[in-house]
C-alpha cells in the first residue's frame, strides 16, 4: 500500500471521527444549542447558494452593509455559538445536567446572594452600633439620675468620650493613641458615696463600647482573696478572677489586702496581689478590676506593688454628699416608702445635716449615715404613731420635727 492511499485512509478516517464525535458532542447538548448547530449547517448551505456571483453578485454590491452583516458578523455569532455548544457538550461527559445557561445563572445568584448578606451584615451592624449607643445613653441618664457625684459623673463621661473616639480612629485604619491606656479605675473617697452603684453601671457601659464581652460586676474583699495557708491564697484570687472575666472585679477596701503592720510582712497577701497581677495581664483584653477605698490608703496601697501603679492610671474620686444633697437622698427613701416629710421636719434635717457635714471625719458614712438616720426616724414615728387610738392615714405616713430630733454625737 503506497503513502498516497494511507494518507486518503487516514483523512477519511480522521473526519468519520470527527463526525461521529461532533454528533455525540451534539446529542448531549441542550435543545437550544442543536438548534444553533442547524442554523450553522443552513448558513454554510445558503453561504454556497448566495456565494454565486452569476446571480446575487449585483445584489451584494448594492447592499454592502447588509453583506458585511451576512458574511462577517453573522458567522461569528454562530461559531461562537458552536463553540460554547461543544464545550457544553464536553462537559456533559462528566456532569450530565451542566448548562452554562444554569452556571451563570448559579453565579449569579450567588453573587446576589452574597451582595444581600453584607447589606444584612452591615445592617446588623448599624442596628448594633444603635442600640450599643441607646443603651450607653440609658446607662448615662441612670448614673446622671443619683444625686450628687458631680465630678465622678463628668469623669464616667469622659471615659466614654474617650474610647469612642479611640474605636472611631481604628476603623478609619488608624493606630490607638492613648498609649495603650488601661482600662482599670481606682475608686477612692469615704464609704457611701455610691461607689459600688457606679462600678456596676460601669461594668455595663464597658460591655456596651465592647471592652468587656459579659458586663457581670463581681465584688470581692481580703476574705475572698487572701487565704490563711500556703497555696490557698492563689487558688481564690484565680477562682475570684475566673468568675468576673467578661465583666469587673470590684475589690472593696482594697488597701487591706495587704496588711504590714508591726513591721512583720504579709507574705499572704503580698501573694494575692502577685497572683491578680498575673491574671490582670493574662486576661487583660477582657478583665477590667476597679480597686475602692479610702484616698489615702488607696495611695499607700499602690505603692506597695509598682505593677499596681503602672496598671490603675484613673483615679475617680467620690465625695461626700453635701447636707442639701443628704436631705435629697432622706427624701427618696421618703417617696419609695409613701411617707411624708413635713416641712418643719424638713428645715430640721437640713440643720442636722449641715452640722453633721461640719463635723465629719474620715469615718463618715455618706449615704449609709443617711439611711440609718431615717431608718431611726422611721423607728420614732412607729414608737409616736402606736400612741395613738385609730391614727388615720396621714399620721401613720407623715414625719414631723419631733421625729427628726436626733443626737449629733450618734453620728
């Protein structure tokens, strides 16, 4: 067999294979597609009819743009056709249901779809920032409600001001510039001047700016840190700090936690505030600790650890109710227990409360000396009241001046 006739074969050969293979190709195609394979056949036909210059030549000279569509455009469109119908056909080889036509669909419903959850995403996080704001507004209008606390109020709103604007300056791709301050407070000033009240509202303002994720308030003393035996004392400052990570530890009369008199050193509690150290730094992106005392011992206390320095910056001081700010507070306990000041009783307290401001030492008791005054009032009215035969309803709730006639020295 000569090479002329092996060449014949072989073309013969390839094309039977390339027609069998297109007819396959073709019969896994979708119905639109072979529509379009007729067309390319018809076109082809017709391209051989009109393509006889005998009878349509004049007609294609007279109609140039007409021709240009017919024998450039016209045969792009349809072999691109083709060949996406092919590459449809090739990969129902392997997927049987493939379809471009449903790909790119597909695709586009996934892009929709992801286009719809950021807008839900950055709506979330629109509702978040909004309720975050009116809860912190919330927060802000209950510790402005408490009577006195003028300063202690400006430096909570200060704080405020001043985290917002370090998160502003982070999402504008900005680093923080409060030199990696830290967020735990020292509270110092006499008892009763509402310190507890203001941490636990802290604790909550923080879980709204985020710095904290639960806003649980856990407060805690030396019985509950310093233990009385070697390896027990670390054991309750961690069990302590776990219970209020996510929130605030507040420590009250935090001085006493060390106790160095005599001269002789408290290697127990030295060891508590070694080891809530410790556990400050190992949870500091979600422990906030606020330490309350008196100021001056507040002062000897952190100078007992320079850790306690370089980690309480803040000090908010509290101080005490003036007399006209005490009668405000006599005045509530008045209002929650339906009782009635009279204004004798009234212009009498104020004196008392003048004298007892006048008068006051480090001992003072603030609001505490406020509630067991009226508590003693309370106990006078009960004691003038039980005198009398079928009181009505405004002797039983009404204090007059003879009620309010406390001895000074008690307090």
């Amino acid at each position: 067999m000569d090479t002329d006739t092996l060449l014949v074969i072989l073309k013969i050969t390839s094309i039977i294979a390339a027609v069998l293979l297109a007819i396959f190709i073709i019969r896994r195609s979708t119905r639109g597609h072979k529509f379009g394979y007729l067309s390319a056949v018809l076109w082809v036909a017709s391209c051989v009819w009109l393509g006889d210059k005998d009878k349509f030549g004049l007609f294609w000279d007279n109609h140039h743009l007409l021709y240009w569509f017919y024998s450039f455009l016209l045969p792009i469109l349809i072999m691109v056709y083709g060949v996406i119908g092919i590459l449809e056909g090739f990969m129902r080889l392997f997927n049987s249901e493939f379809s471009f036509y449903v790909w790119i669909k597909s695709l586009r419903t996934r892009k929709n779809k992801e286009l719809n959850s950021n807008i839900k995403q950055k709506n979330k996080r629109t509702k978040k920032v909004q309720k975050d704001g009116i809860a912190i507004e919330k927060l802000l209008n209950n510790l402005n409600s408490m009577i006195g606390l003028r300063s202690v109020k400006k430096e909570i709103s200060d704080l405020i001001k001043l985290e917002e604007y370090q998160q502003q300056r982070v999402k504008q791709g900005l680093k923080r510039n409060d030199g990696g301050g830290s967020n735990h407070l020292i509270f110092s000033g006499n008892p009763g001047t509402g310190k507890t009240t203001v941490a636990r509202m802290v604790a909550g303002i923080y879980k709204e700016l985020g710095l904290v994720s639960n806003g649980q308030l856990i407060e805690v003393d030396r019985a509950g840190m310093v233990g009385q035996y070697l390896g027990e004392t670390a054991q309750k400052v961690h069990e302590v700090v776990e219970s209020a990570v996510g929130g605030i530890l507040f420590i009250d009369e935090a001085y006493a936690l060390v106790n160095d008199d005599g001269g002789s050193r408290d290697k127990f509690g030295h060891e508590a505030i070694d080891t809530l150290l410790k556990e400050m730094e190992d949870h500091r992106d979600n422990l906030v600790v606020i330490v309350a005392g008196y100021t001056d011992e507040m002062t000897e206390f952190l100078n007992k650890n320079a850790g306690l320095k370089s980690r309480f910056k803040k000090t908010i001081f509290f101080e005490d109710y003036k007399p006209e700010e005490m009668l405000q507070i006599y005045k509530q306990y008045c209002r929650k227990d339906e009782n009635i000041l009279s204004e004798d009783a009234e212009c009498d307290l104020l004196m008392f409360f003048q004298q007892l401001y006048k008068y006051r030492n480090k001992n003072f008791g603030n609001g505490r000396t406020v509630r067991n005054i009226y508590n003693e009032t309370i106990q006078r009215l009960s004691v003038r009241v039980s005198k009398m035969e079928n009181p009505c309803k405004e002797q039983l709730q009404t204090i007059i001046s003879e009620d309010v006639q406390i001895n000074l020295n008690t307090y």
